[in-house]
C-alpha cells in the first residue's frame, strides 16, 4: 500500500550548480525525493549504492563523462536513465551508441516536459518491475502438497490433478494467493463472482465452498487447506 505514496527518488548527476539547483527545486515541488551529485565518479558511485528510481544524467562532466556513467550503471542496473545534453547532436550519439539510456533531453529543458518525461520513464519501469513480479509469483501457488499452476490451469493434490469447476478453481486461486486472509461470504462473492455477485446471494460462496473442500481435503472434517473461521469466513493457509 505505501509504495504509491513513497517518494520516488532521482538522482540529479550535473556540474553545473544552477541546473543542479533549478532541477532539485523542480524535483521537490513535483514530489520527488533526490540527491544532486557534480561529477561523473561521484554520480557513478551514488547511483551503484543509492537506491533511485530514475537517473538524470548530464553528459559533459569532470572527472567521468556522461557516456561512461552510463554504461557503467547499465552492466549493474536497470533504472531508468534519461540523459541531459546541451548539444543536439550528441543525441544521434546517445542513442546511436547503446549506451543503455532510456530517454534523452536537450538543453535547455523547458521543465514541464522534463518532468513529464521523469513521471514516463518511471511509472514504465514501475509497470515493467511490477508485471515481472507478478509473472514469476503468479505462475505456481504451492501449498504443501496442493499446487496451482494459474498458467496451465492446472490443479494437483499429492501429484493428482483435481478436477475443478471453474468458479470452484477461481475461488481456490484468489484465496490461494492471498493465504491467511479470512474472507466473508460476501467478500467472496463480490471478489470471485464480481458481476454475477450482485445477482447471487452468499450461499452459493457455501455451496461452491463446500464441493471444492470435497475435492481438496483428504478428509473434509479435518481440512487441511480450507478452513472456516466461524462467524467470520474461509480462509486457505
Ligand atoms: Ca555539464
């Protein structure tokens, strides 16, 4: 839950101490968290041990340019860099070199469309980690001997499959990937039935519970995936 509300964090890597100064300001009044760094070394070593949700980088710096920075943040890290360069031709170069950049600016910036582009470059890479981590947990549910193979659609108990109905499967997999949560019958009914729902009333949540225990417990007095809290829901653990 408090993942929208952190702060995004971005790492200002620029020499030049009035861009630094204007972007930082920006950078706060938009929301952002940052840390401002005035060389190429140091900004290297800031975006290796600092943990930033999007790299702004300036290609003309001392000690270590721009390009340099950035191929060596990317054998390390997937954070999203968008370089910053006065010159429009650099930009043929940026991208033409594989550098590993994700977007670029020309200078001056008008800073509505920097910070628009900040705002892009994060909520992609956001997407793409979130759809990453949802792909490798989602596949396989294991639960003791049961396993869940939500890309398959595929149910086994002790390496037997079980036959499901598919609201008895989509129950199993919603309180599968929320174990421990205690569900009321109306909850169910509203996250697994959704629209049908509003039209269906909490015994058939009984019901469909009820045939998918038979299914899935050895012995349905003794469950030992489903269970019933009594006066309050199911749950699965
Ligand atoms: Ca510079």
């Amino acid at each position: 839950m408090p993942e929208q509300e952190k702060k995004k964090r971005v790492l200002v890597v620029e020499d030049e101490k009035n861009i630094a100064m204007l972007l930082a300001y920006n950078l706060m009044q938009a929301g952002y968290a940052y840390e401002v760094a005035n060389d190429g070394e140091e900004g290297l070593r800031k975006a290796l041990t600092g943990t930033f949700d999007l790299i702004l980088l300036d290609l003309m710096l001392p000690k270590m340019d721009g390009f340099e920075v950035c191929r060596r943040i990317r054998k390390k890290l997937s954070t999203p860099i968008i370089i910053a360069t006065a010159r429009v031709e650099e930009v043929d170069k940026v991208m033409g070199l594989d550098i590993g950049a994700d977007d670029y600016v020309t200078k001056p910036f008008p800073m509505n469309e920097l910070m628009a582009r900040i705002k892009a470059n994060i909520r992609r890479s956001s997407n793409e980690m979130v759809n990453a981590a949802a792909e490798s947990e989602n596949d396989v549910i294991t639960i003791r001997s049961l396993v869940i193979d939500t890309a398959k659609y595929q149910v086994t108990r002790d390496d037997e499959p079980l036959e499901l109905t598919k609201k008895e499967y989509e129950l199993l997999c919603f309180m599968a990937k929320n174990q421990g949560t205690i569900y009321s019958r109306e909850q169910l009914l509203e996250e697994v039935w959704g629209y049908e729902g509003f039209y269906g009333d909490t015994s058939s949540v009984d019901v469909t519970v009820s045939r998918l225990r038979s299914k899935l417990e050895h012995d349905t007095s003794k469950p030992e995936y489903l269970f019933t809290k009594r006066g309050v829901g199911y749950y699965i653990k």
